[in-house]
C-alpha cells in the first residue's frame, strides 16, 4: 500500500487541508477481503478514481460502487469500504467549511452521502475527469485538479466564509467544549442565522459538527493514553 499526503499551493491553502493519494492492489495483499471502517472527521472531500474503485457499505449492508470522480459530504455516521482491484485515487481534503466556495450545491443535503461530479453539471466537470484519466502521473494529476479547483472559486461568498471560518476556529480550539450560542455571538450572527449559514457551508449543523470534533478529540487523547475513562 502507497499512503501520501501533498500540501496544496498558497492560493488554495486557506480552504484546503491537503491532499491524499492511494494506491493499493488487493490482489498481492493478505487483507484482500477485509473491509475499512470510516468514522465521521468533520470534512468533506472531492475524490477521484484514476484506478478499481472501492466498494462503499452502509449500515444495512448495501454495498455501492463509489463514482469514479465523487463530492463526498459531510459525515454524521460511520460506513464500511472494501477495494475491488487495483485502488488508485487521489483525493482533496477540504477545510469544514470550504468546499461552498468551489461548488454550488447545497452542501447540507449531502450528509451522510456523495454525489457524482456528473451530477453537478457543467462542462468543465466533465473537462476535469477526462484530464485527470488522461493524466500520466500523479504530479500532472495534482496539477489540473489545483487550476480546476482556482477556476471554480466563488470570491463573492469570501465575506461569510471568513465568519463561518472564524467560528470553527473557535470550536477546535477549545476542543469542542463551547456551545452554539457562543460561537454564533463570536461570528456576530444570531443563532437561526448563524445554523442556517454554518450549515451551507459545513454541510451539517453546529450541534453535530461540535459532537465531531469531541468525539475526533477523544480519540487522539485515547491514542495518546492521556485519559482512561472516554466519559
């Protein structure tokens, strides 16, 4: 298996985390037939197939063929994938409130689900995965995802990116531990403005989100053996 991460260009680095690629081939692995579990990290993700896709399982045991090149949303639950082949995908990782800035689509309506990028319409999607198949390498691929990604910035939704922004800030910072009446008083922004606002650009409600970043946080001190008792 080949795991790497790539830091995105200054431009982009505001509204993304990074970027992820994969690579795996089942077929020369011991784990052929084992399955990932996949808990909700507070992000959502563009995610491209340039190999065998992976096989997505939800909780009913429904199994699904991710598309080739895919809007993940935000997650409020855990799900299972499995690869069918040769994985290879690059993905970006976008910051919790950034993917509004590049997409127009109601971010809110993709919770626990994905959409096609052939579903949001446009030429230049279809432009996009065309390149990206074509592409001979994993730098090239990199390369016209980030002019793709620059192309398709909203400056005019800047302003209140920057409050939703400014508010995730302030839940990470203190760990989760703040209610939505405090954070929606740091972006100046009463609380039914401030839920509907957060959740166009998150794609889920405050409340969850800060549940996420609690249970994200639990976790790492859990790694760490900082605490004993999750409670």
């Amino acid at each position: 298996m080949i795991y790497q991460f790539f830091q995105p260009s200054s431009v982009l680095r505001p509204f993304i985390k990074h970027y992820w690629m994969l690579e795996e081939n089942i077929f020369t692995s011991s784990k052929k037939h084992c399955s990932q579990r996949i808990f909700p990290a507070g992000f959502t993700e563009l995610i491209f197939y340039y190999g065998d896709r992976y096989l997505n399982i939800d909780k009913k045991k429904k199994e699904t063929i991710q598309p080739r090149l895919h809007f993940s949303g935000q997650r409020n639950d855990y799900y299972d994938v499995k690869p069918t082949g040769k994985v290879g995908l690059l993905a970006v990782t976008f910051k919790p409130d950034a993917a509004r800035l590049f997409f127009n689509l109601p971010v809110h309506e993709l919770l626990d689900s994905w959409v096609s990028i052939e579903d949001l319409g446009g030429k230049q999607t279809e432009v996009l995965q065309d390149k990206l198949l074509n592409a001979g390498n994993l730098k090239s691929r990199v390369q016209i995802m980030e002019k793709f990604l620059i192309d398709q910035l909203h400056e005019n939704l800047i302003y209140d990116y920057r409050r939703i922004h400014h508010s995730l800030n302030e839940i990470d910072r203190r760990r989760g531990l703040v209610s939505v009446a405090e954070v929606a008083g740091e972006a100046c922004l009463g609380t039914k403005q401030f839920k509907r606002k957060f959740a166009d650009f998150v794609g889920i409600n405050p409340k969850q989100f800060i549940r996420i970043v609690r249970f994200q946080y639990a976790i790492y001190n859990k790694q760490n053996g900082w605490v004993n008792n999750l409670t």
